[in-house]
C-alpha cells in the first residue's frame, strides 16, 4: 500500500502533475479522482492526456460521460458526475477500464463499487484559492516505482 500527499499551488502545477504521471502511465492504467467542484479534477486529466501525447483539445465529458482520444495509449476520459449516486448504471465503462488504454474517472467515488481495484485513487481538495491537496492511495505495487519517481524533487 502507497500513500501520500502532493501539493498543487496552481492551476499550472496540477497539469504538470497530471502530465508527470501520463508520461509514466502504461495500459490498463486507472485513475480514480474525487474531490470538490473546481478542485482540479479536468485539470489534473488535461495533464494526464498531455503526458500521453493526446493533441486533442480535452474537456470534461460532464454530458457525454465518456470521451476517447488517441495518444500513445488510448486515453479514456470518464465524468461520473450525472450518473445516480448508487452508480449501478451498466454503461459499458468497465470496457474501458480495463482495456488497453489509460483511463482517469472523475467523481470516481459514484462508480467506487465498480472500479477495479487495481487503480491509483487520488482525491484533490481546496486549500485556499490557488492550493490543492492531492491525497494519492494505491494498494497496487506496480505504482510503487511510479510514485517515488513522482514525488522526487
């Protein structure tokens, strides 16, 4: 199990972390993020596709649910954020999820009895205006190596 904390002091340091991770990202990669309106979820997966080498323009999919993009990976963009709170919808996600691209789940606790448990869950929340906490957990030892090349300084 592998926990920390990272701290974002702007809108610009949350896509660098994103794209951190997206360079290290490999298939079947989730990425499962909560946190409050505006605390930088579309932010942190703008980053992460860019980390991809996704050119598209990215934006929240808060009314398609599901946006694909191709980069080096497959880049599967899911926003929870409509669905019913039970989440028991069968969309189909788990498809993706376990495919062969990289995915990031917005508001992932609505679907959380869904999610494979192979994931790294990372929950931002405001510190103040421009500062974020990042929480990032993970039970998985493949993100091991990942996360101390992350949280080098």
């Amino acid at each position: 199990m592998t926990q920390f904390q990272l701290w974002s002091r702007s809108t610009e340091d949350t896509l660098m972390i994103g794209e951190r991770l997206g360079h290290m990202a490999e298939a079947g990669d989730l990425f499962a993020l909560d946190g409050d309106l505006g605390a930088g979820k579309t932010h942190f997966s703008k980053g992460l596709a860019k980390g991809l080498g996704v050119q598209a323009m990215v934006n929240s999919p808060t009314f398609t649910i599901l946006k694909v993009y191709n980069g080096r990976l497959p880049f599967y963009h899911i926003d929870a954020y409509r669905l019913d709170e039970d989440g028991e919808e069968d969309l189909g996600l788990l498809e993706y999820m376990e495919g062969e691209g990289v995915t990031v789940v917005e508001w992932a606790s609505i679907l959380r009895t869904q999610l494979p448990k192979n994931r790294i869950d990372i929950t931002l929340k405001h510190v103040d205006d421009h500062v974020r906490k990042l929480d990032v957990y993970s039970n998985h030892d493949r993100y091991e190596p990942v996360f101390k090349e992350l949280t080098k300084r």
